[in-house]
C-alpha cells in the first residue's frame, strides 16, 4: 500500500485509471439512459414522443462530456493503449460517432422542421441512438475478447452488442418512469419489465465470458478467500434484480410514490457489473498485453495533467448535478422560444 501512494511511477497511472474509469461509468449511466429514451421512440405515439424527447432535452448534450474526457485521459495518459483500442475499433468507433452525430442533428431538427418532415426527423433519432448503442455494446464484446478480430469473437461482440442496446433502454425506460407521469409513465413501466431480462442477460454473459478470457481472470474470481471477498458482487446484482422486478410490478403508485427506484437500481446494477469488470482486467489497459503501468506517459507529463485534471473535473461535475437540480421533475413541453 505505500508503493501505490509513494511512486509516482505506479499511484500516477494508477490515479489516472480510476479518473478514466469513473468517467466511462458516469457515461455509460447518464448518456446510456438518454440513448435508451432515443431507443423507445418507436413505441411511443406522436405526442409521446415529444414527451421523450423533453425527458432528456435539457441533459443528453452534456452526458457525452464524459465520453470526451474518458477518451481524452486515455490518449494523454495512455497514449500507447490509445492507438492500440483505437486502431483495433476503428470501425465501430467510427459507427458509433455517426450515431451520435445523427441522434445530434436529428435532436435539434425535429423541433425546428415542418410538421410533415418531424417524423423522418424521429426515425432519424431513433436510427442515431440504436447504431450508438450497438457500436458501443460492440466495442465493449471485442474488448472483453482482447480486441483480436475472429470469426468467434465478432460473434460475442455482435451479442453484446444486442445486450447493451436492451440493457440501455431498460434504464432509459426505468428514466422514463422517474420523470413522466400518467398513462406514458405506466407504459414505461412495462418497457421497463421487458428491457430487464435483456439486461440480466447481458450482465450473465459478459460476467461468464470474462471469467474465461485468461487463467489470470479465472484465478483472480475463483481463487480462495477471494471467492468471499467478491461474494458481494454477485450476491447484490441478484438482490437488486429481484428487487427491481418486485417493485416494477407495484408501480405506478399513487402520488407517485417511489417512482425514482428502478432508476436507482437499475443505476446501482450497471455499476456493479462495471465494478467487477475493472477487477478482472486491472491492471491491463490492454487486455492481457498492456497494463496501466506499462502505458503510461511519463511522471512529470502525468503531474501536469493531474493539475489540470483537478480544475476540470469538478467543474464537470458541478455543472452536471446542477443541470440535474435545477431541470428536476417532471418532463414538461420542450420549447425553443
């Protein structure tokens, strides 16, 4: 423990993998949640769809910042990592950024295009958030498979990809129950319950699969005590998909009472898999070929950063929690007047 604290050669990079991963999970939570929204548009009637729409209006922007920093602190801290994720998913890095633009310009076209093109404009935001989310379920199967293109683990990462894409609208449709309210509020309630099983089993293959990729993870999750350490994990995933399910079944109630808890779960849920995830690859950047330690820019490079790191994040999240307070409850008419 006082290695870690005392060299800078292993707390630096060791710092700069927990600011990275800590933004890859805000992302995947907040912008997962308004890719979900984006993901149920088909199901919702016209003027449901403009209630969608205003759920996630006044964050979706803001919620990519993270995707910006998590790639930025990569490239900066590991540049070595960088080029090699980046060059072996070019591909569906490449897809991923057209969604995102799509779901972008899209966005603001739909409120501003004549009434007879809106809905080319909602199959248009419909269409940037389904390739965003099945680029990054995608990125996430080759990356678990060590980023080596085969026949078998495009296979993995093409049904990984199908399980985020459900796990998102699972938490963009739990989203949904939080900030509508009447007869939309309960639909989303039944999105929710078929949206849940698709993300338990997503969490069920991805945690399998991980534990196969390498002896090294194998070992890491089955070795004892570490099987009563990490009991936890698995032991809470499985309470709160009970739990989750239990409450799906009593909402809506009256006075709206409750309505923030499959969000909350469902919040709690991608964090966990997220947690054992980060055990079983760390301490590779690169699965099994680069570590942290290995990647990382050189110490006084790493310092300066850090320094500048301390200014930005704060003020990221500052003005994060402070879009979510002030624009909190219920989702009202978007209005660009």
């Amino acid at each position: 423990m006082m290695e870690l604290f005392g060299d800078p050669n292993v707390w630096l990079p060791f710092t700069f993998a927990a600011l990275m991963g800590l933004s890859i999970l805000i992302y995947v939570v907040l912008d997962g949640f308004d890719l979900g929204v984006g993901l149920l548009m088909p199901l919702a009637d016209a003027n449901e769809k403009d209630r969608l729409v205003a759920s996630i209006g006044p964050f979706w922007d803001a919620n990519e910042t993270w995707l910006i920093l998590a790639i930025g602190i990569l490239l900066v801290a590991f540049p070595s990592a960088h080029g090699i994720i980046l060059t072996a998913l070019y591909l569906p890095v490449f897809l991923m950024l057209l969604g995102l633009i799509l779901r972008g310009v899209s966005f603001e076209f739909r409120a501003k295009a004549p009434a007879k093109q809106k809905g080319f404009w909602n199959i248009a935001f419909f269409a940037g958030s389904l390739l965003a989310s099945l680029s990054q379920g995608f990125m996430l199967g080759m990356y678990i498979m060590g980023l080596s293109w085969t026949w078998a683990h495009v296979a993995f990462a093409s049904l990984t990809a199908v399980f985020l894409t459900v796990g998102y609208s699972a938490i963009g449709a739990a989203w949904l129950i939080l900030k509508t309210d009447g007869a939309l509020q309960a639909r989303a309630v039944g999105w929710a319950k078929d949206g849940i099983w698709g993300l338990v089993l997503g969490i069920g293959a991805i945690s399998l699969a991980t534990q196969f990729v390498s002896t090294r993870i194998f070992d890491k999750w089955f070795d004892w005590p570490a099987m009563l350490y990490l009991s936890p994990l698995p032991i809470l995933s499985g309470a709160l998909v009970a739990y989750l399910w239990w409450k799906l079944r009593r909402l809506p109630m009256d006075g709206d009472r409750y309505a923030w808890t499959p969000f909350a779960a469902t919040m709690a849920l991608f964090t966990l898999s997220f947690s054992g995830m980060a055990y079983s690859f760390y301490p590779y950047v690169v699965p099994e070929r680069l570590t942290i330690y290995e990647s990382a820019s050189a110490p006084e490079s790493l310092i300066i950063i850090l320094t500048g790191t301390l200014f930005v994040l704060p003020t990221i999240l500052g003005y994060t929690a402070l879009s979510y307070y002030i624009f909190r409850g219920k989702a009202t008419e978007l209005r660009y007047d």
